[in-house]
C-alpha cells in the first residue's frame, strides 16, 4: 500500500481590515444626528404649538395697558366758548371778585403842543374802578389799549395835563373805594369804530369794549 502524501499546506487568509469599527462609528455618529435632528424638529414644534394652542401664554405675555382702557371709558370734554364777551362802549364789567370797571363820557379833542404825543386828534373817555370786593385791588398793574377803524390800528395813549388827561392812578384801591381817570387814546378825526381793551389789575381777565364813537 502506497502511502498518499499530504496536501500542500496553504498559508492562512489575510485578516480582514478593521471595518466594522469604522461602520460601527459611523452609525453611532448618524444615530446621534437623527436624535438630535429629531429633538431639534420636536422642540420646534413644540414652541410652535406652545405659540399657537396655548391661549393663556397668549393672554399672559399681553400687559394690560389700564391707561389707554381708562381714557377711552371716560367721556369727551364738551367744547366751550373761551371768547370774551364784548361790551358796548358805555356798558359796565363786574369781576368775579367784586371789583367792577364802567367806561363813559366819550369826547373828541386834540392834545396840546406839550402833550405826549403832542397836536393828535384823540378820544378820551372816563373810567371808573369800584373795588366791591373785600380785599386790596392792586390797579397798578392794571391796562387799557385802544384800536381804532376797520384796520384795527393801535391808538397811542395821550397824556396831556393841560386837557387834564392822565391814566388810571397807580395806587393800592382799597374795599369799598373808587378810582376815577379821564383817558385818551390816538383816533383820526375820520375814524369812528373803536375798540378798548383793558384788565384792572394783573390778575383780572381782559374786558373789551366796542362801538362807533361821532
């Protein structure tokens, strides 16, 4: 019997290179992608259904502005008329306070040489202050301005002793006394419409006066 001889011995396969580690990786790093890419898509749409089913986030996040809702509850103010009243020359004024201003006596003339303005056709009037009130009328700081004709011209006052026409005396008028004063104010001989304005004290509100002078 003839012995066989053994097959050739052949070397061992290669190891096979170490992919599965790399798969292995990489798997680890996509499953990590998709849970963040899925935590990233849920909180999106959980603040987005936070932001549009949630009412009372809606209701808390919105401050009530109480001064707004409180000035549209309350009523619009009536308008009312602030415009002075106007007088006829020879009417009378009586003040809140008790102190009460009467114009009279309109005459025309024509100051002197040495008046101030000096040669001007003016018009002069009487005013008369009666302090009714039961405190002191300081009429110092009282005023009167005049406006002549249909331009509303300005009339200076006249000051001319020698016609005996002054201002109102800058005194103290104590209760229950009374001021007189003969004033004149610039108006051409050709105009007639004037207009005086004028307050007794500082603290009074302006009177006016108007109508044709002949």
């Amino acid at each position: 019997m003839t012995d066989t001889p053994p097959p050739p011995a052949f070397p061992p396969p290669p190891p096979e290179k170490p992919r599965r580690a790399r798969s292995t990786n990489a798997i680890i790093i996509g499953s990590a992608a998709a849970v963040i890419a899925a935590i990233i898509g849920t909180g999106i749409v959980v603040v987005n259904s936070r932001d549009t089913t949630s009412s009372p986030a809606t209701e808390t996040s919105t401050p009530a502005d109480d001064t707004i809702t409180a000035a549209a509850d309350e009523p619009e103010p009536t308008p009312e008329d602030t415009e002075p009243e106007i007088m006829g020359l020879t009417e009378g004024v009586a003040y809140e306070d008790g102190v009460e201003v009467t114009l009279s006596g309109y005459k025309r003339g024509v100051s002197s040489e040495w008046a101030a303005p000096g040669n001007t056709p003016y018009v002069s009037f009487t005013v008369k202050i009666d302090n009714k009130s039961d405190k002191v009328a300081d009429i110092a700081t009282g005023y009167i301005m005049c406006y002549y004709g249909d331009e509303s011209q300005q009339g200076e006052l006249i000051f001319d002793s020698d016609r005996g026409l002054d201002s109102v005396p800058s005194m103290q008028l104590r209760p229950g006394r009374t001021a007189t004063a003969k004033v004149a104010c610039e108006m051409p001989k050709d105009e007639e419409y004037l207009q005086i304005e004028m307050a007794p004290t500082m603290d009074s509100e302006q009177a006016i006066f108007a109508g044709n002078v002949k």
